[in-house]
C-alpha cells in the first residue's frame, strides 16, 4: 500500500513554498499519496493571478485582496527578503545551477495529481471566493484534513 | 483506541497560535487525545495577564516580561502586523464571518479537556513563575514531551 | 527496536535552532535514533566559520556568502532580534539559569552520534562547498530524506 504524506501549508513565504512543493513532488515521484493543505497565508499560494474580484466582499476583504500578493511569484522571503532585492537574488542563484522556479513546482504538483485543498475557516476569513483559486482546489474544514492526516505516515506544517 | 495528536508550539504569533488551537479544538471534538507543549514564544499564550510579576527575577527576566505581549491578545502577527493594525484588520474581517477569536479558542480547548504542558527549561531562561501560568499548565522537560509524542500518531511543529 | 526522529531544519534562526537541537539532544539521549536534514536557511548552521571560501563561486553566491550570519552564533532570533539586542538578552537569560548555549548543543548532537545530512539542492543553490560545511554532513537529496522520514515515528519540520 502507498505511503501517505500531508503537508499543512500555513506560511505565504516564497521560500517556504518552494520547500513545501519540493517535499511534494520528491514524494509524488516516489509513488507517495500526498495531500497539501492551505491555510492562512498559505492561500495566496492558491490564487490564480487572472481570476482576482473585488465584487461582493466585505471592505475588509476588498483592501486584503489588494495588499497581499497576487500569485506564487509575488510572495516575499521569510527572510533577508530586502524589498524583494534578497528574493530576486535567490531567483537568480536557482537559475544559476538550472533550479526550476517555483511557478515550475507548482505547475509539477498540479500535473502529477497531488492533490490541493485549503481551509473552509481560512477562505471565509479571508473573503475568497472559490472561482479566485486553482481550479482543483477542494475547500475543506480543518475536521476533514485531520481526518486524514491522522491515518498519514508523515505529517508536516510549514 | 484514541488517535494522539500532540503539537508543539514554539511561535509566539496570533496567527500561528489561531492554527494551534483551530487544529486543537477540531481534533478533540473529533475524539482525538490531544496534548499541547508550548516552548520559547508559545509560552506567551499561557501567561494569565492577571497574573503577571516582576518579584524575584533577574534583571533580564524582569525586562523580558515587560516588553513581551501581555496574554493571547496582545500577540502580534507573524506576516503584516504593521505595528498592529494587520491584525486589527484580521479580527475585523473574522468578525465579519462570525468566526471565534484567539481567546474563545482558547477557552474552548482549556474546557475541552485539552492537555496544556510548558517546557521547563523555556520556562527557567524566560523567568516566568509557575503561577504567572494559566493554572491547569503542567511543567514538563523537552524528554516527557518526545516520550509522549513519539507514542502519538500525528505531531507537529507551529 | 529503536524510535526514530527526523527533523528538517529549514530555518536559519538561532531560537529554531535551539529548540530543534534540544529536542534532537534529549531525544538521542532516551536512545531515540535521530536524523536532522538542513535545508535553506537551516544550511547557515553546519557553516564551519574557519572554512568559508569565495573561490569558484558565482557572483550572486560570493555576495550571498558574505551577507549571511557565519556560524550558529551570528544566527538572528526569529522574533525580538531588535539588531541583536534581543539576542543578547536571550543569551544573557540562558546564562543566568545555567542553560548550555547553542554551541554547546551543537557539540552535544555531534558528539553523540546524531546524523546531520544537507539538502543536495539547497547546496548547490546557495553556492556552497561541501568543505566549507562540518565534516561528518552527509549531502543528500530529498528523495533521501523521505525515505527515511516516512518509515521514522516522529517528523518535524522546523
């Protein structure tokens, strides 16, 4: 039987994303079931830049969806991010050694049918609506991905 | 048998303490053990704001507990706290949803019977007195934690 | 048989690194096998600061060497820094309960037969040497580290 990974997805940082996705498809390509989960600021990994709306949402929500990052490539660094100058420097040294980007991971996680859902309580906080996501995002309760992250091999949060 | 869940919960951010206790409170309606260990920052959340003191610590110990936040409140955001008006934003937008704050989960998981521990040596080097603590709190070492956690079937890192 | 823990140590921050070479320490010490896979920011810890090198580097890892802290004492705390302030205090804190420093721990997990492997990726993207890192660190990939990870009773990502 598969061995079953979930990852609970909580940070926005780019570089945390980039490990996440790295941990997801290593594992997917050895023939693990994996799962991620994204909550919070992990959500902004999910948004599909061409599909952002301001249309009925509460004020809080309309100037939310307009500071945060719009899609993967726009996340900052947890660290030494600089204005973007530190990012842009890490953009540069994966180039350097042929590195896929992170836009490449995701488009690799989403190809090889790994399977994203994010936080019902997260996506109403944060005033999304389902249509702003990746198509295949499933919208879950926390109950759901306890259910199953309790019978995985491994369990991690970033 | 009971599934385990423990978490240990070293940040000392309102976000990140949001997570915790959603994932805590879930699991334990769902039947779950769960035991949380809260080390470093995490320790901020157990401190009653009542019960705060400067008798009998260090001078750096004494400095310590007035610059940190006062009780679960006054924890600030990991990401775009923006000298707080971040987090305003978010108890705003959970408002709006009718979503409970940090304090209700809290309170939730203290009546559910949730088991709250403390790490001795954080405890020791922060200065903080067992009675400074939410009362139920038990004081335990790093190795009591693994003893446990090792044993459960699900453990993760906030 | 034994237990098994692996811990991935993304972070860089010297409050991350003490709580997960705590646990690592007490871990081994209840004879727990214990495995620590650093990646980005947690590679800024296995830096020997009598071996760092600029040769045969590319522009962008050059600079990146030199704005990184060099060795676990110049790591950041991951909250409260305030320009090393806060780090300061910290230590002054350990000091004042007795609490062995970071480097003491970092002896200790080493001394006692605890695994340290780098993510081969992370290696090659922050331009690194293999000299210029610890001797015993075993350069693995992620695949690596999974394997172990899924069959280990406990997995922490840090």
């Amino acid at each position: 039987m598969a061995k079953k990974l979930t990852i609970l997805m909580f940070s926005g940082d780019y570089d945390k994303a980039l490990a996440a996705l790295i941990l997801a498809n290593s594992a997917k390509e050895m023939g693990v079931d994996v799962t991620m989960f994204y909550a919070f600021w992990g959500l902004l990994l999910l948004r599909d830049p061409e599909k952002m709306t301001l249309d009925e949402k509460s004020v809080y929500a309309k100037m939310f969806g307009i500071v945060t990052p719009n899609g993967p490539e726009e996340l900052p660094l947890s660290k030494m991010n600089m204005a973007g100058l530190g990012k842009k420097m890490l953009q540069e040294m994966m180039k350097d050694v042929e590195a896929p980007s992170l836009t490449d991971f995701l488009k690799g996680a989403r190809k090889k049918g790994i399977i994203f859902s994010a936080c019902k309580l997260s996506v109403d906080v944060m005033g999304f609506k389902k249509e702003e996501l990746l198509p295949e995002v499933q919208i879950i309760t926390a109950q759901d991905y306890l259910q199953n992250a309790l019978e995985a091999d491994m369990q991690i949060f970033i």
